[in-house]
C-alpha cells in the first residue's frame, strides 16, 4: 500500500474562485435561467457547487482535496 497525499488549492485562489462563483450564480439566476431555461438551470446548479467548494477550501480548515498522489514504495511490496 502507497503512501496516499491529498492536495486542495490554496485559499488564496480559493477565495477568488468563491467570489467569482457567486458572480456566476448571479449570472445564472437573472439571465441564465430566464433567457435558457434548463440549461440556466444546469449552469446555475453547477456555480452553485463550484462556489461551495472554492467557499469550504478558502474559509474553513477542513477542504475539499481535488487531487490524490499515490506514492509507492517498491521496498515494502
């Protein structure tokens, strides 16, 4: 078994990744949805998710991990 790193971004780029999200989610609330229709629905669900995410990575300690790296050991297996 590998030695497991997780990796989340860093709150700085987290923390414009949220306010960018909600510009998004406004985007999808005023014009998306009223001018598409369910696509404006999709758009607007999917900002909503990504704003959360940038949301628990910027401002809490316990992120969302985007990446895993497994790491080997030859000499254990």
């Amino acid at each position: 078994m590998g030695k497991r790193i997780k990796v989340k971004p860093g709150k700085g780029q987290s923390a414009v990744g949220f306010f960018v999200g909600i510009v998004f989610c406004l985007v999808g609330l005023f014009v998306a949805i009223p001018t598409f229709g369910l696509f404006g629905i999709f758009w607007t669900a999917l900002a909503v998710v990504i704003t959360f995410m940038n949301w628990k990575n910027a401002f809490t300690e316990k992120g969302i991990t985007t990446h895993e790296i497994i790491i080997d050991d030859p000499a254990n297996t």
